[in-house]
C-alpha cells in the first residue's frame, strides 16, 4: 500500500487565523453525517489547534508535530456547519461550553444535553448554521476535577455561582476569543445566536460581528436541574424565555 502524502491531502483543508498573540489553525471541512430524531443530516466539521503566533507552520510541520506533542493531553474545540454558513443571508449560531457529564452522559442536573441537540436540531430546520462546541469551557471554565468538586459543593447547599466562588474561581471564566476568530473566517455575514446568555451576544458585539438577533434555549427542566436554572436567570442574567431585540 502506497504511504499516503498528508501534506498534500490537507493543504487546501487548511487555513491560518490570529487571535490575539496565538496563531489558530483551523482544519476543515470533514463530512460528518449525524443522526438526529431518526433521519440522517449532513454536516461539515472542522477543528482548530491555537499555538503561539510565529513564523506560519506549513502543512508538513503540523503533521510533523502530531507526533511530537501530546494534543491528546490538551483540549481542541471544534465546529459544526451545516448548509451554506458563508453565504447564506441568514444563518444561526451556537456557542456550546463542553459538559462532560451533561453531552456524554445525559446528566439531568444541568440542561446542556438537552440544548446540544436542540441547537443541531434549530440549526437543520433553520437550514444553515453552525454549532461551535468550546473544549475549555467545562464547569464554565472551571475544568472537569474542579467542576466534580464544585457538585460536591453545590449537594451541600451552594448554587453554581457560590460554588465556583468558593473554590477560587470567577462565576463564569469562559471565554470566546478563539471561536469568534474563526467564526470570522468562516463568515462574514450577520448571525443570530442561539443563546440565553447575554454574556455571548456581548462577546460577540465587542469583537466586531453583526448580531442580527438572538434565539431563546429554554427546555428539559426537572426536579433535579431547577435551581440550576433558576440560578442562571436569577444571578447569571440570563434572559427568560422570550426573545429580546437586540439594540444594533
């Protein structure tokens, strides 16, 4: 079997953006059929590497390095697109923070999973989007260990916010610069975001991008995730359940 060239099989599903001092590498599209409420919808994937801004990496150095660094030890997020996002007039957003135990698991003491196929499922029906799902941002991020250690907090009484207070942390330390970096190389147009969170739409606002509106992500609420919920309207800010005009 002929050793295939991967060099050469990358070099056009490569492109190089800048965020701040870091140099993002954004590989992509991969097609990615996903199954979704029994029917079969085709997405196209692409994943990013930020390293520190230097001399621009050829395709053969970052093949190079797969072997000599352990990404597999760090987080890379990714992105989802689905039909026309770079040309498409009117095009849907969402900025999906990792959650282990709510993606993977179907943990019932947050409503991540749920908003995870909610967005694809908005995305789809809308007819163009894209899903950006941020690898950094567990525990609003906070990380995995100390996120297991904040539910330890939050079963003694402490809410979300309380807990990542109390172990040092910022309420909410997320943050977008990387993803919006390559939201602009993928599209220049408007987007409305799915979101209840107006810490997003801020985010994007003060990096340039045209928010056309914003769309609710309100659902799945149980005994075991309403204060969850609550918190977030009640200390996070986040918008109740209809959505608002955006002051442009």
């Amino acid at each position: 079997m002929i050793k295939p060239n991967i060099a050469a099989i990358i070099k056009d599903k490569l492109k190089r953006t800048q965020s701040g001092n870091d140099d993002i590498y954004v590989i992509g599209p991969v097609k990615l059929p996903l199954e979704l409420d029994g029917e079969t919808k085709m997405f196209h994937w692409y994943s990013w590497l930020s390293k520190e801004a230097g001399e621009e990496k050829s395709p053969e150095q970052l093949v190079e390095d797969l072997n000599r660094f352990s990404y597999a030890d760090l987080q890379q997020s990714s992105v989802l697109v689905y039909g026309d996002f770079e040309n498409n007039e009117d095009a849907l957003i969402r900025m999906h923070s990792i959650c282990h135990t709510g993606d993977i698991f179907g943990s019932a003491r947050c409503d991540c999973g749920f908003q995870l196929k909610q967005s694809m499922r908005m995305i789809t029906e809308h007819g163009t989007g894209a899903l950006f799902y941020l690898a950094n941002h567990e525990g609003r991020g906070i990380g995995l260990f100390s996120k297991a250690i904040a539910y330890l907090l939050q079963e003694d009484g402490l809410d979300t916010v309380d807990a990542n207070l109390e172990l040092g942390f910022a309420d909410d330390s997320r943050d977008y610069t990387d993803a919006i970096a390559v939201l602009k190389l993928l599209r220049l147009l408007p987007v409305s975001i799915i979101t209840n969170n107006p810490r997003k739409v801020d985010a994007l606002r003060k990096a340039g991008m045209n928010v056309a509106g914003r769309v609710p992500l309100w659902g799945n609420s149980s005994v075991y995730n309403e204060k969850y919920i609550q918190t977030k309207k009640s200390r996070s800010g986040h918008f109740e359940q209809e959505a608002r005009t955006l002051a442009k």
